[in-house]
C-alpha cells in the first residue's frame, strides 16, 4: 500500500539528513538502522502490491535483509550513543548478533527460503526456523540495547541524561505503537510508530543541545495551533466564496493574497502563542530583551559585593535557574598578582588561576569539588590537568557535553555543568562556574545567549568593583592604624605613672623604711613592664580585651595604691557594690587618669582628693565619685572638655591625656560621666556603670 512507499521514502530521506547533518559513528550507525528499517518497509509493500508470486519470493527474499540487520545495528547504534566502552564481552555480543543476521539471512537466500501464504491484503511469511531464530536475536538485542541505555542514563548528568531521554521516549513510543499494530493490523498503526520513533531518536543524534521534552512538546503544540488557526481562515475564506459562488479569476488574487498573508503570519503567530504560553502556563520562559535591559541597569549601578551578589543571584538562581554558581578570577585580574583582599598572590602564569571570597561575593574552592567550602583570607588554585589552561581559549560559554573527554571528568567532579567565560579586552579574565541545571531543558538557546552578554559586560562592572574594595581595604587599614594610635595614647599616661611614682618614693626620705621603699618600686616595675608588654602586644594585633566581673571599690584601691607618696591624701569613702562586667583594664586607666588630674590640680599647701561609691539600687547602678579641692577648670574650658585632645589641666603640667578618651570607655560600658567644677574650688567627675545581671554570691550580699 502507499503508506508503505511513503514510509520507507521517510526512512531513506532520514537517513541521508542525519548522514548530512553529521558523520560521526553515532549517525552512521543510525542512518544504517533507519535504511534498513526503510528496506523492510520495501519488503511490506511488495507483499501487499505483488501478486505474481514468481516475481514476489526474489524480492522479498532480498529485501528482507533490511530486517534481518535491524538486530545488530540497533546494539552497535545505542552502545555509540551511550558512549558505551566496548570491551571484549560487548564486542563478542555485537560480533554474534551480526553473524547471526547474516548468516541466516544467506540460509533464507539460498538454502531455506521462507514459503509465503496468500491473505486478504496480499502475501505474508510463515513462522519458519528462520523466522525464530531472528525473533530470538532481536529480541536479545533489544535487551542488550535496553541494558545500555539504563546504565548510561542512570550515570548521564546535564546534556546527557536529557539526550538519553529523548532516545527513551522514541523507543517506547515505536514499542508501543507496535504491539497495537498487532491488535489493528489494517491501520498501520506500526508503520507510523516506526517514523515517529525515528524521529525521536534522530531528533537525540543530531541535535547537540536538545531541549526539554515538555518544552519539545510544548513548542511543536505552539507550532501546530499557529498552522491550524491559519489553515482554519483560509478554509473558511474558500467556504465562502464557494456559498457565494465568488469563483473567478479576480478571486484567485484573493486567494493569493490570503496565502501570503499566511506566510507572513505564521511567525508572528507562533511569537503571540509563545508569549501567551509563558503568561499562563509557563513560568521558565522569560523575555531576553527585557532581561539584558534591567542587568544592564542593575549592573551599571552595582558598587558593593552586596549589590553584585545579589545580581548573580538573580541572573543564575533564577533566570537561568542553576543550583549553584562559583566565581573564580585570574591573578592576571589583580595589579601585583593580589587578589581582592589585597593578598600577595604567587607569580602568575597560564594555568594558575585563583578563587577568592570578599564580602558577600561567595568564591568556593572547586580543588574540593564543591561549591560550598569558603576561603576567607587565603587562594586555592584550580590548576589540575592543564583543565583551566583549557578554558583560558574558551572565549564563549563552554558546557559539559561539549568538551573532549579528557576535560569532562574535570567537569564532572566539580559539579560544573557549564562554564562562562569573564571577558575583558578579548581575553578571559575569570570564569563563572554553573551547578547542576534545575529546569529540564538544562540551558536554552535564550539563556546561552544571555550567560554569554553577561561574561562579556561583567568584566568591567569587577574591575571597578575591586578598586573600589582596594580603596576600603586601604580605609580600613588606615583605620587600624589610628586605632593602635589612640590605644597608645591611652597607655601612654599609664606608663609615665609607674616612673614618676619611683622617682617619688626615691625622693620621699624618711616616709617609708626601706623594706617598704623596696617593694613599693618593684611593684611600680612590675607594673610598668605589664604596661610596655601590653603596648607591644597592641603594636603586634594581638592584644584582646575580655570582658570579666569587676569590683569598683577593689579597682579604685589599687588605683589610689599605684600612687604611694600621693596616697595619704585620698579620702576613700566606699559602699558595699555588685559587680560590674567590664573591661577591667580600661577601668583602671579611667579612674587612674582621674587622681592624676586630681593631684595636678594642687594650687594649695594642703589638697585633698575624694573617692567615693555607692549603690544605686532604682537604677541598678553603681557609682564612682573622684573629687578634688584644687584649681577648677574655667566654664570657657568645661564646654569643649570632652572633645579636647589634651588633658583638662594641660596647662598646670598634666599628661595630655584626653578627657576624651575617659568618655569612649565610659560609653563603650553602657556608662556615663559628668562633671562640675567651680573655678579656684574644685573639681568632681561622677562616673556610673551598670551592674552585671548575674552576680556572684558574695557580691550579692554585699550589695544587701
């Protein structure tokens, strides 16, 4: 019958484009199954068409050679498909199944011919011993086939999986179809599951990025709505000049001109449909134009890693909707061979390429293969196999199915489905690696287009996106510097005490017995060489402050002690107190500062210095009073005390210590600090700290 002709015409024609299309194995090997499946189609259509059985017996017994090698094409088709290893065991299997084929094929020829039987629509076969050992060598091979296609798309990732896929489908859909034919014989419900099959299966061969199945399906349905709606109209517009029976030569120009409307159309249509279906069914689709427009607005805004992460998130995560992204940048990228955090890279060379976390830009080590390991303040190289050697002369977005298998493994164990490459100045400056794909088309011909713009613009974006992290990087040093400058100032005074204070108990005569004047100064040693220890460790970075429970009535004694010739002149007046978590070295400088004003303050032959504490219990609180009866300070002078560099009593000869600094102490506690002077009177510095909200037991009932 005709649909036999056209059939095999189909098969043939396939054959040849995918030939043409490619001539790797896989497509040689394909196009002999799909000729032999046109020549056994060949052989149905003598048998339905010929009556003369003289002329049928030699062209059906030639013919059927076709179906006899459809069994070992269709192992050797689906192990180069599957890249499949061929090893012994394989080549055995493949090796028995085409001496099987054509050895009884030349049996059937020559020395077992089929006998043929006359039926309704023709001629057909009997069930011979030849037929049954061909049944039992299909039906192995199609086991062996099945076998290869679960173990390699059980394993298959990316690309792979989703080709695999497409081979799957059309082989179930050709089974199928077949086993109905055998229930509708007059249908030719087989034939047409042979050209659909193949279909499916070229459609895997040829096409080096297939697209989804449910996009496959979704766009053919697009296609087929836009030709009928169109067909539809030009039936409609021949239905009604026939009713009206227009049918004339100025009718046909009609017609002609509706044809061509058609042809312009149909694009159009299939664009409106298209975007339709992503309003209402599909979200995956999204506008390309649209998409570069706003990232290449948010890109010329983009300043901060927050604002480029937040960017990448959007572009990869969910546009292109992978499940991780990594970026990696060559040393060649940095001035100096440092990376963004200004660290000192080793000599760059080709193959030498780094990945660096800054900010909220997340860089993974992918020598670990994963995208989840960070690498704060160190460089991890990528150099393995000469692999980023060869994406240095990739200059487009390269994917895992592309590449040679020397570098997929390479792929494969990073978890890298594509890599895009970072463009400036025509050469590759970095790479964004991809993750797995989350959507079934994997990348569409949308989103390559977009990761493609996207490595060629970024570039710039990042090269003023790391100056300006080296200009904070330097702000921030600088930062440090003044730091460690004003931690110095407030040790500064504190290390001038203990020297002063041995000066004094040398010059005290008969105050102190000398057992008392000797262990006085070795304490002030001790002190002063805590003091210079302390002060190398903050010039080093190592110094911490920790946080601990303190007693201010215990920090104030020993502040009043660090002053032995001075310490008589100190009335102390002190509460039971709680304890306060504080810093309890800064406390110290803080109240040390305080009596050294105080004692600088002397205008009088007598002067008197007051410590007091209390306990205020409403606002859980405690209290600190140094008070003086010296000079003053004038109310000029009150006004600007706590922004002053220099101390309050600069001029009678103080340290140059900054009230200042006293203040930020207080502050950083939770505390505060007032004054009130009176000139020629006196002085008093009131400080409060809060209390700690655990408290020991014994402060406990103390404070009771």
């Amino acid at each position: 019958m005709i649909a036999y002709v056209i059939a095999a015409i189909f098969d043939f024609l396939l054959a040849g484009f995918v030939l043409l299309h490619g001539k790797s194995r896989t497509a040689v090997a394909f196009s002999i199954l799909s000729a032999s499946a046109g020549v056994w189609t060949i052989e149905l259509f003598f048998l339905t068409r010929i009556s003369d059985l003289s002329l049928l017996e030699p062209l059906f017994h030639i013919f059927r050679l076709g179906l006899f090698l459809l069994a070992p094409f269709l192992i050797i088709f689906h192990t180069l498909i599957t890249r499949t290893f061929v090893g012994t065991g394989l080549k055995v299997l493949i090796g028995c199944s085409l001496a099987t084929s054509l050895l009884i094929y030349g049996l059937n020829v020559s020395i077992f011919p089929t006998q043929l039987y006359q039926v309704p629509v023709g001629y057909s076969a009997r069930f011979d011993p030849i037929a049954a050992v061909y049944l039992v060598n299909f039906i192995v091979a199609c086991g062996i086939s099945a076998l290869l296609t679960y173990n390699a798309y059980r394993k298959a990732i990316f690309k792979e999986k989703l080709r695999l896929k497409w081979l799957v489908i059309g082989v179930v859909i050709g089974g199928i179809l077949g086993l109905i034919s055998f229930k509708f014989p007059k249908l030719f419900i087989g034939t047409m599951g042979s050209v659909i099959s193949l279909c499916f299966i070229a459609y895997s061969v040829i096409m080096h990025r297939p697209i989804g199945v449910r996009a496959g399906i979704s766009n053919g349905a697009v296609k087929a709505i836009s030709a009928f709606s169109l067909i539809a109209l030009y039936l409609v517009v021949d239905s009604i000049s026939i009713h009206f029976e227009m049918k004339n030569d100025g009718f046909v120009l009609v017609q002609i001109f509706v044809f061509l409307i058609m042809l312009e159309g149909y694009p159009r249509l299939v664009k409106y449909f298209t975007r339709l279906r992503g309003r209402l069914f599909d979200r995956e689709y999204y506008n390309y134009d649209f998409v570069v427009q706003m990232t290449a607005r948010a890109l010329s805004s983009t300043l901060t890693p927050v604002a480029m992460k937040k960017l990448a998130d959007q572009l990869f995560l969910r546009t292109t909707k992978v499940e991780n992204y990594s970026l990696h940048l060559s040393p060649h990228f940095f001035p100096d061979s440092k990376g963004p955090d200004g660290m000192e890279g080793s000599e760059p060379c080709a193959d030498d390429w780094r990945a660096y976390e800054y900010g909220d830009l997340q860089f993974t080590d992918h020598a670990k293969g994963e995208f989840d390991v960070p690498l704060r303040g160190k460089s991890s190289s990528l150099n393995g196999s000469g692999f980023l050697g060869f994406l240095q002369h990739q200059t487009e977005t390269t994917f895992y199915d592309e590449v040679v298998p020397r570098y997929k493994r390479d792929f494969q164990n990073r978890g890298i489905s594509a890599a895009v490459p970072i463009m400036v100045a025509g050469r590759a400056v970095g790479y964004v690696m991809l993750g797995r794909p989350l959507k079934e088309e994997q990348f569409s011909h949308d989103d390559i287009r977009l990761l493609n713009w996207f490595g060629g613009e970024v570039g710039g974006v990042l090269e003023k996106l790391i100056v300006h992290l080296r200009m904070e990087n330097t702000l921030h040093e600088a930062e440090k510097t003044l730091s460690v400058v004003s931690q110095f100032n407030e040790y500064n005074h504190d290390v001038k005490t203990p020297f002063s204070n041995i000066e004094a108990l040398i010059s005290a005569g008969d105050v102190f017995t000398d057992e008392e004047r000797e262990a006085k100064i070795l304490e002030q040693v001790h002190r002063g060489s805590m003091l210079v220890s302390t002060m190398v460790n903050v010039l080093k970075g190592q110094h911490y402050k920790t946080k601990s429970l303190c007693d201010l009535n215990q920090l104030a004694e020993e502040a009043i002690a660090s002053f032995p010739t001075q310490a008589k002149n100190v009335q102390r007046s002190f509460s039971p107190l709680p304890a306060s978590y504080a810093y309890e070295e800064e406390l110290k400088i803080v109240l040390l500062n305080l009596l050294t004003n105080a004692f600088h303050a002397k205008d009088k032959d007598s002067l008197q210095v007051q410590v007091s504490t209390h306990y205020d219990r409403t606002h859980r609180q405690v209290i600190c009073k140094v008070a003086d009866n010296g000079c003053g300070i004038a109310p000029e002078r009150l006004e600007a005390l706590w922004s002053r560099p220099g101390s309050s009593r600069k001029h009678l000869g103080g340290s140059g210590v900054g009230l200042a600094v006293i203040k930020r102490i207080i502050e950083e506690h939770d505390g505060t600090i007032a004054v009130v002077s009176t000139l020629g009177e006196g002085t008093e510095f009131t400080l409060t700290l809060p209390i700690a909200d655990i408290q020991p037991a014994s402060a406990s009932q103390a404070a009771r």
